[in-house]
C-alpha cells in the first residue's frame, strides 16, 4: 500500500482508495444497506454541493448567511476581539468572511483534511485580510488537533456553520463536540449552525429539489462507485429519495431500486430487491431543546441563540 499526503488516504497498487472500498463493500453487506456520507464528497461532489447551496429550495445556506450579516454586531459583542478563530472545515467563501470582519479576532486557523480545498482557502482570506494571522492546519479534526505554537497564548472561537453536525449521528456529534472542546482549551468559545426542525414538505423538498440537484449529488456515488471500484452498478434502476424520519428527526438521503437488480463491486456480487434502498446520508434537524442537549452532552453551555428572521436555522454560541 502506498500513502499520500499526511497519511490520510491510503490506496493499494492499482490506486484504489482502501478505506472508500472497504466502507462500500462493508455498507452494501449490510441490511438495511447503508454508505457513509463522507464518501459524497469527491471532486464532483463537492461542486454539486456547491451547487446545492444555491438552488431555491436549499435554504439553509442562505438562512445561515442573513444570520450572519445581520448579527455582526451582537457578534462583536459576545466573542469580543482577540480570539483566534478556528474553524472546522476550511472557511467557505462568504460565512467565514463575514464572521471574521464581525469581531476582530487575532488569528484564523483553518482545519481540514483535505489540504488542497485547506490551502485555496487560506490563501483566499489572506488575500481578503491581510492583516491577519492565517495558519492553515492539514488535520482530521474528529480527533483533538494540536494547534500552531502562534495562536497558543489566544482565547479560541470555534467556528461550524453549515449545520455539518446534523449529518452525524448523536454519539458521533457528542464526540466530535468532546474533540472541539480539547482542541480549544479552556475559556473556549464555539459558534456552531444548527438546521432547525420545520414542516416536513419544506424539508423533502430542500433535499429533493425540482431542479434535481441533489439528485445528481446523490447518484454521483455511484458513478463514483462504478468508476474508483469496478462497479456496475445500474444507476438508471435507482432514484434518489429524501425522507423525513420522524423518529430520530432527521432527513435522510436514500437511493431506491425501481426493480430487483443485481450488480458487483470490486468483484464480489450484491442484490437488491424492488423498493430497497442504500442509505447515503443524514441530515438531523434539531429544536432548542434537542440543540442544547447535543451541546451539553459534548462539554458546552450554550449562552446565546440567534434564528433567521423566518426562523429556519439557528446558530448557537456556546461556552467550554
Ligand atoms: C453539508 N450538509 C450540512 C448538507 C446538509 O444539508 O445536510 C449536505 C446536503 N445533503 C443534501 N443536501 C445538502
């Protein structure tokens, strides 16, 4: 096996990303059959997400945004200057700018694992601040991230925009919100975006939208599939589908056979029967009560809770 980068992928002689085809192969035994969101996220993927957050159906960005620019000043006055802000995931184009001219922090410190997107966006803010401190750091952030000696001596404002914590399960969240807070320290600070519980036909149709978008988002892991696995999938005997879980109060992305097909993967041989589906992804929608009981679980009080003037999408600041 060789490795590339920091270690992070690891593919075999033929180029094969391991850990891809083992979580395929693994989600496709199973039943219910289920495949990690994470694997979404291909080049292709992650354009069409972009392109997801600008369809008229996907309001989250947006809600999220007007929060943002309508609350610079309530920003300013509850993190205060001086903070470095670290940011999980590198910073998106328009949120992180918006934050940043919000309160003056010291520095920003961007965490991704991917360090390609990590770098582009580093040198971009660089470019919009450039009085400002950028360091840049190439990490799984699941797990505690030591950060830059730079920034040590700084009180720290976590940032988490998008609601990315919805796509993960509770025990995954809490712990991830457990890593957060190590990785801070003490005194720490973290502004985080929660998608919010709403009428179901809003939800279907933020992640089914007319224009079929998330679609192509969703049936992009197939083709990533068919391509990186040696797979055969038949993508045209598979819609994609969204549906609201009541249960667990989520949004859940599936892939649904149109008939029974049979197909392979890496050479070993998988059916499905008519109405089965590969579950692809969750996206948990929270109320106040479910949001502060996710933060409280991972070590965080929150203090303060701002919703967009539809009151569609919180974010939340919340003390280590
Ligand atoms: C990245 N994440 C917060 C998105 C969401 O809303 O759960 C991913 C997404 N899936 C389908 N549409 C958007």
């Amino acid at each position: 096996a060789t490795k590339t980068g920091l270690a992070l992928v690891e593919r075999d002689e033929s180029g094969i990303d391991l850990a891809f085809r083992a979580d395929v192969l693994e989600g496709l035994r199973g039943s219910p059959k289920a495949i990690s969101a994470r694997w979404l996220y291909d080049d292709a993927g992650s354009q069409l997400f972009e392109d997801i957050t600008k369809v008229p159906e996907y309001y989250p960005t947006r809600a999220e945004t007007e929060i943002l620019k309508t609350r610079a000043g309530e920003f300013a006055e509850m993190i205060g200057s001086g903070r470095a802000v670290v940011e999980f995931g590198s910073g998106s184009s328009v949120k992180t700018p918006l934050l940043l001219s919000a309160i003056e922090p010291a520095s920003y410190v961007p965490l991704d694992i991917a360090g390609d997107f990590l770098r582009a966006a580093a040198a971009d803010l660089a470019e919009k601040f450039p009085a400002l401190p950028v360091h840049p750091v190439e990490a799984d952030f699941m797990r505690r991230v030591e950060l830059p000696g730079e920034v040590a001596d700084q009180p720290k404002l976590g940032f988490f925009p998008g609601s990315t914590i919805g796509n993960m399960v509770a025990r995954t969240a809490v712990d991830l919100l457990r890593s957060m807070r190590e990785t801070l320290g003490t005194g720490a600070q973290l502004l985080i975006g929660m998608d919010l519980i709403k009428n179901e036909e809003v939800l279907v149709a933020a992640y089914d939208d007319a224009g079929g978008v998330t679609a192509q988002f969703n049936t992009n892991l197939v083709r990533r599939i068919n391509r990186e696995l040696e797979g055969d999938i038949p993508l045209d005997k598979l819609h994609h589908e969204a549906r609201w879980n009541d249960d667990y109060a989520r949004i859940e992305m599936h892939l649904v056979a149109e008939e029974a097909i049979g197909f392979t993967v890496s050479g070993e041989a998988f059916g499905m029967e008519k109405g089965e589906t590969i579950h692809t992804e969750n996206s948990h929608k929270f109320n106040r009560r479910t949001s502060n009981m996710l933060l409280l679980a991972g070590g965080w009080e929150p203090v303060q809770r701002w919703l967009d003037a539809e009151g569609r999408f919180s974010m939340i600041l919340a003390e280590a």
